[in-house]
C-alpha cells in the first residue's frame, strides 16, 4: 500500500524557533546583548544566517523574543507574590527576596536578563528591555498605589533600584546568601515606610 504524502514546499525548518529562543536567551543573559553575535548564535542553533534572519528578523527581533521568553520562564512572578491579602511592605520584601534568589541562580548568568539588558550599548535593545522593565514597575507602583497611593512613587524607584543593585551585584560574582543579606535590609527599610 502506498499514501501519497503532499511535502511543503521549500527546505523544511532544521530547528525550533522555541527552542533557539531558549538557547539564544541563555546567550544573551550570560554575555550581555552586545557581546553575541549573529555568528555565536548561528553556532549555537546550527543554522545558517539566511534561515537565522528568515525566523527571527534580526538580531534584535531574537533578542525581543528572548526579553518576552525569560518574563514567561525566568522573571519573578509578580502576580502571585503581590497579591491583594498581604501587607505591602511584606509582598515586597518577598520580591526582592525572590529576585535575590533567581539572580543568583545561575552563576554563568547572574543577574536579570532585562535589568542588565537597560544598560546594553545599543539603543534599540536598551529600549526594548526598558519596555518590560516599565511594565514590572507599572505593576509595582499600581499595587503600593491600591492601599499606599502617596508613597507609590517613592516606593517604586527603592524596589526598582534595589532589585537593580542586586542584579548587578549577582552578576559581579555575589552569592544568594549575601543578596538575601541586602534583600532582607531593605525589606526592614520597607516596613518602616509602610507600616501595616
């Protein structure tokens, strides 16, 4: 017995553009959106540069989906931690918390993936991590807003600046346990800004 299979047209696809999101973001949270090439990420995939640009556009459309793929898989999960029935001050020192742990996680790849991605020398990919960087500010200052609206502000800029020392702090070498040290200090800064 014979079937007649109908074959698309053209070459088939030699790999999964989920998977090279994957492999890319893992290139680019260890050495920074600057330091890859097109040329290391053809290596790592396995493919050509026309089936790189065919999938991905460019090097800074890989680099958007890999931004959209760790805020899915690797970012801290701000909705579950800042939830409506927890003090403030408490749902945030778990953020940071979180972020302390999660940034240290990988020591190839410390740190956060947008964080470090706002100081990139390329202005498109510095713009583009700074879009999901706004977004978890947003989500931060509307949740301090919802019960502390005149501090939302203020609290916002500490837990965005103490997250970003973090990062960098992880990707300079720190280990969790002295991150979890600043974390925690600045939780205790935080109870005393909002009191319950």
């Amino acid at each position: 017995m014979t079937t007649n299979k109908i074959r698309p047209r053209g070459r088939p696809r030699r790999f999964d553009p989920d998977a090279a999101v994957a492999t890319a973001q893992q290139h680019f949270h260890a050495r920074g959106f600057d330091a890859v090439s097109v040329a290391d990420i053809t290596e790592a995939l396995g493919i050509n540069p026309p089936s790189f640009y065919a999938a991905f556009g460019s090097k800074l459309g890989l680099y958007t989906r890999s931004l959209e793929h760790w805020t899915k898989t690797g970012a801290i999960p701000l909705a579950d931690i800042l939830r409506p029935d927890r003090p403030v001050a408490e749902a945030l020192a778990a953020v940071l918390e979180e972020a302390a742990r999660r940034y240290a996680a990988e020591p190839a790849a410390g740190g956060c993936l947008v964080l470090e991605g706002t100081r990139c020398n390329d202005g498109e990919a510095r713009a583009a991590a700074r879009v999901f960087l706004r977004a978890a500010e947003d989500t931060i200052r509307d949740y301090v807003a919802a019960r502390h609206p005149d501090a939302a502000e203020r609290i916002t800029d500490f837990v965005s600046t103490t997250m970003a020392g973090l990062s960098a702090k992880a990707r300079d070498g720190h280990k969790e346990d002295r991150l979890l040290v600043t974390a925690r200090l600045a939780g205790l800064a935080l109870a005393q800004a909002l009191p319950a």
